[in-house]
C-alpha cells in the first residue's frame, strides 16, 4: 500500500531550466505576439489601443496591389515548386540508383544552394542573367527559386529514398514490370508523402523569399514579400500587421501539415 | 538412412529435365571475384538449395538465375533457354526476397494481383488465381491489409503467394527465413515444403542455414569463396562430405589432421601430429596412398563414451571429461584424449547421471563412422 515518494523535483515551480526554456520562447515569439495583437487594433498607430477590430484584415481585402503581389507569389511559387519536383525527384532516384564517374563531387554540387547565402544566390543570378542579356521578369524570378526549391526537395526524397527497401524497384523487374512501370506503379508511390513534403517546405520558402525576388524581379513583377518590404521602409501600417499575421498562420499550417506526412510515412516504414 | 540416399539419388537421375543450368559462372564485382567458375543442374521439380557462408557468392549466384545481375562470364540456362541479355521482366523465375519488398502502399491483395495485372490477365482470372494464391498461405482473410499491419510470417506468406500465383518455373528463395523467430522459422519450413510438394514447382533456395538446407532439400549445393565444394542429397553432404570445409560447415565434425601410415583395399590407417592413430573404412574415395595428407571427420553423434569396460573398436582411446554441456535432449561432452587432442562428444539423454568433470573416460567410434578426406 505504500505509494512511491514522488521525486521532489517536481514539487518545485521553478526550476533554471523552466526560467531559461521561458526566457527563450519569449524572446522569439512575443514579437509575433505583439504584431498578432496590434493587427485588431482599430486605431492607426501602434502606440494607442483603438479597441478591437477587424478593419485591416478586410481593408486587406480591397487592396489592389496587395492581391496582385500574392498573385505573382503564388504564381512563381508554384511554377518553381512543380518544375522542381519533377527535377529533384529524378536527382536523387538518379543519385541514389546510378554509379558515375563524380557521383560524390555531383551529389555536393546539387546540395549546394542548401547552404550559400541567398544573398550571393541573389547575385550571381542578377549577374548572369545580365550578362547573357535575358530581360528580367516574373519567370527570371521562378528560375533562380528553382534554385533552392530544387535542392529542398532532392533532399528530402532521398532521405526517403535511403530508407526504403533497396529491394522494392527488384521485386517489380521479377514480377514482370519493365523498368518505366516500376518507377511508376512501385518506386514513385512509395516516394509520393516525401515529395509532397519536399513540396510544401520549397512552396513555404519561395513564398517568402524577398531577397532573391527583389534581385532578378523583372518590370511589373512584384511578389508579396516585396510588396510587404517597400510599404514598411515608410513605416510600418496596420495592415501589413494583418497580412503577417495571416501569412505566419499559412506558412505554420504548410509546416505542419508537411512534417505531419513525413512522420505518417515514417511511421508506416518503422512498422514495417 | 541409407533407403534416403537411395531415394534422393532416384530422383536426381529419372528427373532428366534441367530447369536451370548454370555453366562455368563467373561474376566480378569492381575486381572482386564473387563466384568462380561455377556448374550448376538444377533438375525440374527439385527443392535445390544452395549453401554457404556469408560472402561465399550464394546470393549473388541466385541474383543471377533472377536476372538482376549480368554474369562475368559463363551462361545462365533457363528450361534451356540462354538468359543472357534477358531482363528480370522477362525470366519465367519469380523472387522471395529476404526483406520480403512487398509494395507498402499496396493491400496484400493488390501486392498478389501485382504481376498477373501486368500481365492483362481478365478480372475473372485475376479473381481465382490471386484467391487461390492466397488461399494456398493461409492468407485469404487479411487481402485488404496493408503490410505495415502484418506480422513477419504473415509478410513471409504475401511474399511467398506473390510468386507463386505468376506460375513460374523457378521460385527463388533467397534466405526466405532468415528474418523470422526460431518457433515461427520451424512452422515456415514445414510450409514452404508442403508448397513445394503439393504445387511441383522447381524452387532453389539460398540459405547460411544447414539445418534448414539439409531437412528442406532435394539437393544441396555447398558454397565456399565463390565456388561450388560439392553437390548431393542432404545425407550425402553431411555422411560423406568430400572437402573438409563442407565436413566442419554441415553439423559440428571433429576433425584430425594426419598424414596416412599404412592403406589397405578397404581401410586407410591415420597418424596425426600428437601420435594418435585412427583407423578408417574407406568409401570410394580409394586415391590415397602413405604419406597423403589427409583430414579426418568424426561427427559427433557417432563417438560413444564410456567409462568402464568398452567393447572391442580399433578406435579406442582413453581420455578425461573436461566439459559436460546439459542441453536438453543431448548431452555434448568435451573429452581430452592422452595426446592432448580435444574432441566433442554427443550422446543422447538417457535420464543417466551425469558424469563429473575430469573423471578418466573411453571413447570409442568405428572404423566405418569417419572419414578421411585429402587436402
């Protein structure tokens, strides 16, 4: 009948590690708190508490150039994600699968954008696409987003591609398959939850990208971040308040949604 | 026992067709020599197994029968058919493989109708067949799970009726039991023999597994370093093995090596290093002359122990118990010989008290129980 003492630490509120884990959300969430809050503030300035409302968000509605930035976003995210995911799954089928002279250098070669600087990304594009005279535009912008999108995406699909069972593609060409419908009716459905996942983290990355835009952007071109960027240079309104706020509950709910198929699937594989 | 060897060899010679013919093999992996020039008869209908240690080249072998690895050299040979140049897809062989690689986003169902679907079977074709394939595992009443939600031997069983409902010529087993329990193990081999007898299909199996090899096959072949050490019937290989290698890899041996003193029409007399001298009835390996270098086996099982009078062998030596292992059904002796020879023992468990450690022992075997092999 004797119950075991419950360890005393557990009695205590405040441990130093609660105080340090405390500290430290606060420090990178207040600041998105605080802009949450002030995007239902009804007054114009941030230093007065005008009660709440919803004015921004739908004066958000009708502003013009805000839907026309999200349409250009949401064009150059999509065309980068698409053409990369064609592109990146057949890099890593092909670097897992195939044996080349200077697989190695290839490999650390295609992962590369992972860790160059945008900025100089930014640059080196704006550099070339001068320099073989392309005119700048919207489609400037989706090919140096292919850049890093394509990256993104052979990387998780191959991280995929090293746990699944190297036997699968074998067991397809025994029972009859050729090759083509291998790939198609074994090897790609068993990729699809790490493509898609690949997928919405490029989307998630293209959408908010504004240094690499905002250099190879042509005339007309305009994406969101951009739009967002020169309306805070006079300051900061109220409205992009509520634009953020929308674009971080987007950009959390694509995070989340892709991590959640990357854990079914992986969980799928471990009981297997 | 020998009415068995009479049996297999029955079968061996009446079964003329050759479903698989392996001629002068050779594979080289990035100038590593994988197999070595191996010769193969896989008889129509046979249970064939090959077996080895890991790395011997077994399974590479087997991958080449599949088709998912081009020979070096040599010919694969399929109902007579050359294979070379012919795809996976195209070989009328279907793969147990030892992950099993059943398709994870398919039922078991779907897995099953995989290669009678690429093959445009009608859908009452498809029906019956994959039905019945699974049917013939036991497996009828799990079609719409998914793999994930199966245990290992049900996995086992999918993999098996996917083969199976293609109605290969060959089935190819590579280790098809290796990744289950030992309880699980034994109810799967009595399975996959029951298959084999009931469907009469050729199956060739790769197993590191000599107990599995020697109670499931026709034939086996033992592999070492990339070649083929000998070919028989399971109480061939493990009653008469022809190189020392398959004497020490099939079962536990006691081996001595000697050189040969004296031979006469139908025994060889052996003397080893440490002054021991074996007498041992000749077979048909009839080549040895004195001073030969030869190894002799002794099984385990074939050694009596005794500790007071023993009757009258020529192999008769006196020694001390050193080790006394209980297992169960057997009681496994280590025995010390005068020479300094240590040589293990098996004797079935008789309900006798057991012996102490380091008390003086006999042992004894007959002439006709081991056998001499030249190196």
């Amino acid at each position: 009948m004797t119950s075991l003492p419950s360890p005393p630490r557990s009695k205590r509120s405040f441990s130093w590690q609660f105080v340090i884990t405390l500290l430290m959300y606060s420090f990178m969430y207040i600041p998105i708190l605080v802009l949450a809050f002030y995007s239902f503030n009804a007054s114009r300035f941030s230093s007065t508490w005008g009660g709440f409302s919803l004015r921004w968000y739908s004066s958000l509605l009708n502003d013009s150039r805000i839907l026309s930035a999200l349409g250009d976003s949401l064009r150059v995210a999509i065309c980068a994600v698409v053409i990369s995911a064609v592109l990146g799954t057949m890099m890593a089928v092909g670097l897992a699968k195939y044996r080349f002279p200077g697989k190695g250098l290839y490999r650390g070669v295609s992962y590369l954008p992972l860790i160059i600087p945008d900025i100089a990304i930014a640059v080196a594009t704006l550099v070339f696409l001068v320099s073989i005279g392309a005119s700048l535009s919207l489609w400037t912008i989706i090919a140096a987003h292919i850049v890093f999108c394509l990256a993104y995406i052979a990387v998780v699909v191959s991280t995929r591609l090293t746990g699944l069972n190297p036997h699968l593609e074998e067991a397809a060409l025994d029972l009859g398959a050729t090759p083509f419908q291998a790939f198609l009716k074994v090897l790609l459905p068993e990729l699809m939850p790490a493509i898609f996942s690949g997928c919405l983290l490029a989307f998630v990355l293209s959408m908010d990208d504004l240094l690499i835009a905002s250099f190879t952007a042509g005339g007309g071109a305009n994406t969101l971040p951009m739009e967002i960027f020169s309306r805070v240079r006079t300051g900061v309104k109220p409205d992009i308040n509520a634009l953020s706020v929308i674009l971080i509950l987007f950009s959390g709910f694509l995070a989340f949604l892709s991590e959640y198929i990357r854990f079914k699937s992986e969980q799928r594989r471990l009981r297997q | 026992m020998s009415q068995t060897v009479i049996q297999n060899q029955d079968v061996a010679e009446t079964g003329t067709k050759l479903d698989v013919e392996l001629r002068k093999v050779f594979k080289v992996f990035n100038g590593e020599t994988a197999v070595r020039g191996i010769d193969l008869e896989i008889h129509q209908g046979e249970f064939f197994s090959i077996l080895g240690p890991s790395g011997c080249g077994k399974t590479t072998t087997l991958r080449m029968i599949a088709g998912f690895e081009e020979p070096t050299g040599g010919e694969v040979l399929i109902r007579g058919q050359s294979m070379a140049n012919v795809p996976p897809y195209k070989r009328p062989v279907n793969t147990v493989f030892q992950s099993y690689a059943l398709f994870g986003h398919m039922t078991v169902w779907d897995n099953v109708a995989f290669g009678l679907r690429l093959q445009k079977s009608s859908k009452s074709e498809l029906q019956t067949r994959v039905g019945e394939a699974l049917q013939l595992v036991k497996m009828e009443n799990l079609a719409r799970r998914y793999p994930a939600q199966l245990s290992g031997g049900q996995q086992q069983r999918v993999a098996l009726a996917r083969a199976l409902v293609n109605r290969p010529t060959v089935v190819l087993l590579d280790e098809p039991l290796g990744a289950l329990d030992l309880k699980l193990r034994k109810e799967m081999q009595m399975e996959l023999s029951n298959l084999h007898r009931d469907l009469g299909v050729t199956f060739v199996m790769v197993t590191h597994d000599q107990e599995e090899a020697l109670s499931l096959s026709d034939r086996i072949a033992v592999m070492n370093q990339g070649r083929i050490e000998q070919i028989g019937s399971p109480s061939q290989i493990y009653e008469y093995p022809q190189t020392p290698f398959v004497a020490d890899f099939i079962g536990d041996t006691n081996l001595f090596q000697g050189q040969v003193e004296a031979s006469y029409p139908s025994s060889l007399q052996v003397v080893t290093p440490n002054g021991l001298t074996i007498h041992v009835k000749l077979h048909d390996n009839g080549q040895l002359a004195p001073g030969d270098s030869v190894v002799v086996s002794i099984r385990p099982e074939k050694i009596h122990v005794s500790s007071g009078a023993a009757p009258e062998q020529m192999n008769y030596y006196d020694g001390t118990l050193k080790n006394v292992m209980y297992m169960g059904t057997h009681v496994h002796y280590v025995v010390e010989l005068k020479s300094g020879d240590k040589v293990t023992v098996f004797q079935t468990n008789r309900a006798m008290a057991l012996p102490s450690l380091n008390t003086p022992v006999q042992i004894y075997w007959s002439a006709a129980d081991c056998i001499a092999l030249s190196v």
